[in-house]
C-alpha cells in the first residue's frame, strides 16, 4: 500500500523556489506543518513521527496550540514538525483557526511559514474531508496527502484508489494508520525530498472557489468519484455504545457510575504505592542525617530540600491516576458524549456544552484548559468559562486534599461498602468546586458578561480504543510536568523557606521558628486568618502556596521538618498536622483551598489569552473573596457539629 | 411531549418543514439554512449543504442537542438550531429504523 503512483518519491515534492524566502540550506531547519480536520488523526501522527508527547484527544477542536516536534530522518537530516489545531476549511473564525490559517499564510507573528504541509484526512468519510484539500493545495507548497484510519476503511468495507487521487491532485497520496504505525515509510520518503530540497514545477491543478463552500463540496465529490472511493459502512459499534451510553435513563446514571469508579479507584488504587513513597522518603531523610556530619547544609539538604519535595513528589501515582482515567476517557470518544449530554445542563448556566470540555480538562489542570477555552466562538462564553475553570478541582489541589483528608478523616464505609468517608469528602470537594464553577458563570453570564444565545455544533466522533503508546505518552509528559515543578518551584520556595526559617541568627544560633523571618511573616497574618481555625504555621503554607497550590505540602513538610525530631518526623506529616490544625480548621483549609486562586501559572495564561491584567485580577479577587468566607462559613458550621 | 407531537403536526401542514420536526431515522434533504453567514458556513462545512440528505438520530438524555447523520459523520446540533434548517421529505424515503 506505501508506493501509490508510479513516480519517484521525491517527483511532485517541491516548492516553487519563488515562494519560499530566499536562504541557504543551513540557514534555518525545514519546517512541516500536519494540517487536517479534527479527528483525523494528527496528533497520533505526529507522537509517531516525533516521539514528543502531543495531546491526543478523540474530540473536535482539543488540540489548541500547534506543537513542534523534531523528525529523524533515515539520512540523518532532521525535520520540525509543527502540529496545527485541526480545522474544516481555511475560513477561520474561533482562534484555534486562526492559528492554522495564520501559521500557513506565513502571517503567524514570530513563526517562519512552513516549507511543506502534510496534509491528514479519516479516509473513512472522504467527502467531507477532501474540501479542506482545495485550500491547502493553492498555497502552492509541496503537499502530501494522507488518508489515516485505513485499517479502520478497510474493516467496513470502504476503499479508494490512491494512484487515482494522487493523479487528480497532483501530489503524493498515501493511506496509512497513524495508530497501528502502517504506511509511514511514505511519510519519510516525503521528509527525505523536502530536506533535500529537489526542485520540481508547482502542481497545476484546477481548484473550486474557496469560499464558496458548496462549490468546494462538489469538486470534493468529483475527486472521490474519479478516485473510486467507496465510503465504508457506518460504524455499527458507534451505533450500538450510543444507544446505551445516550439512553434517557442509563446514559447519565453511566456517567455518575464513571465519575464514581474514577474517585473511589484513585484512592485505593493509589495508596499502596503512596505509602511506599512516604516510607521511602521518610526512611532516607532519616538516613541521610545519620551518614552527613551536623551542619548547616545537612539541614537544608534533609530539612528543607528533601522533606519540601519529597512530601509533594509522594503524590505522583494518584495525579498519574488521575490523568490516566481523563485520558482513556478523552481518547475513547466519550467526552463528546458528555459534552452532549452536558449541553442542557449547561445553557441553564448561560455557558454550553463545549465549555463542558474545557471545564473537563481543568479537572487535571487550569493551564490547559484556559488555552482549550478557544474552541469556543463566542467571546463572552470564553472568558465566562476562562474565570470559572480554577474553580474546577485541579490535579494540584490532590495533595492538599489528600493529605488533610488522610490526617482528619476517620475511613468509615458508606453505602454498604461502596464508598469510604474518605472517598466520598474528596468527591464533595470536586462536587463543590463545580457547583462553584456554574453558579459563577451563571452569576458572570448574567451579568457583566451577557451575550445572546450561544450556539452548540459538535462532531461526534466514532468510538476507538485508547491506545497504549497515546495514553504511555501523555502519562510521561505529565510525570515531566509534574516533576519539572517539583524541581523548580517548591524546590525554590523550600530553599527559600528554609532560609526565612533560620534567619536572623540570635547569638549565632538558628532562631526557634517563632522568632524567624518565616514565622513572623506568619505572625503578621495570623490575625486575619484565624477568624478561619489557622493558626501561623499554616500562614506560612498559604503564603508559600500562592506559588502554586501544592506548595504548602511542602512548606508544611519544610516546617515540621526544621522543627522536629526525628521521632515525630517518622510518624510523618498527617500526625504532626494534628498540632496545628483542629478538625474544623481542616475542614476550612479544604474549603479554602477549594476556592482560592492559588496558582500563578493559571493567572499568567489568563493575562496572556485574555489580553492584559483586568482579568486575571478579577478573577484573582473574587476567589479569594470566595475562598475566605467559604472556609469562614465551614469552620464555624464545623465547630458547631463536631462541639 | 404532547405539546412537541401537536407542534410538529401543525408544522408538517402548514409552515415548511424544519429539522427539528422529524422523528428519529426520518430521512430528509436540506432545503436552506436560515443562519447568520458564520454559523450556516461552519454547518455546511460540517456536511449540512442543501441538497445533501439529513438522518436525525438520538436525542441527548433531557431533551438536549440531537445528533444527525450528515455526509458519513454525526454531528450534534440544539434543536433552536436544527429549527432553522429547512427541509423536505422524499416521498420514497419512509422511516428507517436506526440501530
């Protein structure tokens, strides 16, 4: 199937040197734009061509910034890759549109033009999918046109005639799985005579008028026509899991059953492994002050950097977890479903079901999702579902969570056994956090942020099975991410911490906590934190954690860790929180973690899609507004019950 | 539900038929859109050009957007739009029942 015409590889390749600027073949490398509609299989092309993680989501319009990844080619060239946001036609209207069409025109700011485009279609619905060709090919580069998912056209009976479509578009045609990796030695052949730079005539030939769509319809179904293509069956299994999964009755108490399967596994599945890494760094920091003489830098080595890091890098499995689970949901093509089902739901609160899927993703992180907010058309429902996507529960509150709920929370069983306390405050918590999120959007969509009734268009993508190497690959980049933190921010803030904690001297020695720049930052807050139940050493953690909020683990792990012996150290940080926080204080601190806005990379992206400081500051104020009389409120609810 | 069947009735005697008035598996061809540019641009690039013929399927739970089968994909539209879709029946085309 790789060789589809009878040329040479490197026939029909080349640019018209007059398009592309004037440089010598060192200058700069050769930039390969992947262009296709959503779904058809981009970024699984492009993990496969570069190894570099890119989201892979089995949804329309996810993928909003374009990636660049390097190619190794067999000559030992090497080739960027740049990943675009998928689109229909070359008519941009939302900003991920924008981007592709930017980035192509060569009108993308700080971005060179490519020097050639791959471009990737689901050859099993060629008809729709051929219409994006036509503005693809007048840009006049050299063009190679995949048709993914033939393992999939094959199996439902569709086929096409590769040679007859390569002669009908004057380029290289190849059908290929991007998933099962089949027909990509074509794909290199292309790489190799673009980094070569051979010269060949532009391509000649006749295309519709852009924007006239019907017109660009009707020249697609010609082509398909000419190339005797044969659409496959409609996919039966689609059919069958929508009928369920989409059902009046069983499809929401489906979705409820996941959300549940998901909360109750990423506790019990994750803990033993948790345990485990607690142990390992408790034990060690332990070691470590046995084999290193007493000094200053021991202290800051066990005291500040390991117990700082370590506390926060225990809770990677459950954040893996948890990303895994997101993953195979979004991969599956699950999530379109529940953007459906969402959608009702949502216009009730003045948003739509495509701000569902953002507001999704923010269940793993606020940064990505803010950037995914540009599916959405409308202006005013973007920013709506921009300021409420913090209120989501992050995968960085899982610490904080975690910890506070493991050292307050006694496990009694629920529901038969179904569910343990513990299990079901952590689902309150993100419980909590949505209902906070909707009545905000409802509350901004009514008011500063009114707009007239938003539309909902989504494509419901044929159901796939998550495959191993998308999920392997975004569970990597997570880990990197999660760690690269790890290693910077809480790494810096514990340097810092431990600093502020031994200083100034008095008589030379390292002040006791109390007398420390730390502890008296903390001092100086106390008096408007403990209307909540906290007292000044959690004043520190908040602080620290307006960096990012699961900073205060590690200000807590940093702090216990100055402070205590190695006795209490062992027993490790849930027993030593016992001293500071009653049950009721723990309770508000999960309240206000709930709500507050601490996370300094969600308000920079803020700042940047949004164009300047009013937002991010807005959104800065109202949650901590939010946070502080939300956990005011809890504590002293708490006090009364658990009196 | 009763109030939908009268509306639907009354629409297939007097005002032309919409999208939204047709039962599941109900096969239709697309008249016009009547949209504003940008929206009727982003359908018909979806497969919503008049001419092409239109499947309604399933419902989300709650009376929420409906999928169509529309040019070998589906796509899911609110029913305030699916009302702005101008349709006609086939006389030959009489009710397929989708899986």
């Amino acid at each position: 199937m790789s060789s589809c015409h009878g040329n040479t590889p490197r026939a029909g390749l080349l640019p018209n040197p007059s398009i592309l600027p004037p440089r010598p073949a060192s200058d700069r490398p050769i930039i390969v734009a992947i262009v296709g509609p959503p779904n058809s299989g981009k970024s699984t092309l492009f993990n496969r061509l570069t190894g570099l993680r890119q989201k892979v989501a089995n949804f329309p319009g996810v993928t909003v910034e374009h990636r660049m990844g390097k190619a190794k080619l067999k000559d030992h060239h090497e080739v960027f890759l740049v990943d675009l946001p998928g689109v229909y036609s070359l008519h941009p209207r939302a900003e991920d549109e924008q981007v592709t069409h930017d980035v192509l025109k060569g009108e993308q700011p700080d971005f060179p033009k490519p020097d050639a485009v791959i471009l990737i279609l689901d050859s099993t619905n060629l008809g729709r999918n051929l219409v994006l060709a036509a503005p693809i090919l007048s840009l006049g580069l050299p063009t190679l046109v995949l048709l993914n998912m033939a393992d999939d056209l094959a199996a439902r009976g569709g086929k096409v005639d590769i040679a007859a479509l390569s002669n009908e578009l004057n380029c290289p045609v190849a059908l290929i799985s991007a998933a099962k990796g089949t027909g990509i030695d074509r794909i290199q052949q292309f790489l190799l005579g673009t980094a070569v730079r051979l010269n060949s005539p532009p391509p000649r030939i006749e295309l519709p008028v852009l924007h006239d769509v019907p017109k660009c319809r009707q020249w697609a179904a010609k082509l398909g026509i000419r190339a005797s293509y044969r659409p496959p069956a409609p996919p039966l299994w689609t059919r069958r899991l929508d009928a369920i999964f989409l059902h009046p009755v069983a499809g929401p108490l489906i979705f409820a059953a996941i959300v549940v399967a998901v909360f109750q596994s990423i506790f019990s599945w994750a803990k033993p492994v948790m345990d485990g890494m607690q142990g390992f760094v408790l034990t060690s920091g332990i070691w470590m002050k046995h084999v290193m003489p007493d000094s200053p830098w021991r202290s800051l080595l066990v005291d500040g950097v390991w117990s700082g890091v370590g506390a926060v890098v225990v809770f990677l499995p459950q954040i893996l977890l948890l990303f895994l689970f997101i993953g195979i949901l979004e991969d599956s093509g699950y999530l379109a479903r529940a953007a459906l089902i969402a959608d009702r739901t949502m216009s009730k609160f003045g948003l739509q079901g495509k701000s569902f899927i953002p507001l999704l993703s923010a269940y793993a992180c606020a940064v990505p999702a803010i950037m995914a907010t540009r599916v959405i058309e409308n202006k005013r429902d973007r920013i709506a579902t921009m300021m409420i996507a913090p209120l989501m529960t992050c995968s960085a509150r899982l610490p904080v969570y975690t910890l506070l709920i493991a050292a307050f929370i006694p496990n009694i069983p629920l529901l038969g056994g179904i569910l343990s306390l513990p299990a079901a405050t952590m689902l309150s918590l993100y419980v909590l956090g949505f209902l906070a999120a909707i009545m905000t959007a409802r509350i901004l969509k009514s008011s500063i942020l009114k707009s007239r009734g938003s539309s909902f268009v989504l494509e419901m993508p044929p159901y796939r099975w998550p495959t191993w190497q998308s999920l392997t690959l975004r569970l990597i980049d997570r880990a990197r991410v999660f760690l690269r933190r790890a290693g910077t921010v809480i790494l810096l803030v514990a340097i810092v911490l431990w600093v502020l904690a031994h200083l100034p001297l008095e008589n030379g020695k390292t002040p006791p906590l109390e007398h420390s720049a730390a502890g008296m930052i903390g001092k100086t807050i106390e008096p408007a934190i403990k209307p909540l139940g906290f007292n000044w050493k959690i004043g520190i953690g908040l602080i620290t954690s307006l960096a990012a909020r699961e900073v205060i683990v590690g200000t807590l792990g940093t702090i216990y860790g100055i402070e205590g012996d190695e006795e209490s150290q062992a027993k490790g940080l849930q027993t030593a929180l016992h001293r500071d926080l009653s049950a009721s204080g723990a309770v508000a601190l999960l309240i206000f973690f709930a709500f507050a806005m601490q996370c300094f990379s969600t308000l920079a992206v803020v700042k940047r899609e949004t164009g300047g400081w009013k937002w991010p500051i807005f959104q800065f104020s109202y949650m901590l507004v939010l946070a502080y009389s939300g956990s005011w409120l809890a504590f002293h609810i708490a006090n009364h019950f658990l009196a | 539900m009763a109030a939908g069947k009268k509306r639907r009735k009354a629409a297939l005697r007097s005002s032309p038929l919409t999208l939204a008035d047709l039962q599941v598996g109900q096969r239709c061809i697309l008249d016009r859109l009547d949209l504003p540019e940008d929206m009727a641009r982003r359908l018909m690039e979806l497969g919503f050009l008049p001419g092409n013929e239109i499947t309604p399927g399933k419902r989300a739970p709650g009376g929420g957007p409906r999928v169509f089968r529309v040019d070998g994909s589906e796509v899911a539209l609110r029913q305030e739009t699916a009302a702005r879709l101008y349709v006609r029946r086939e006389p030959e085309s009489d009710v397929v029942v989708l899986t």
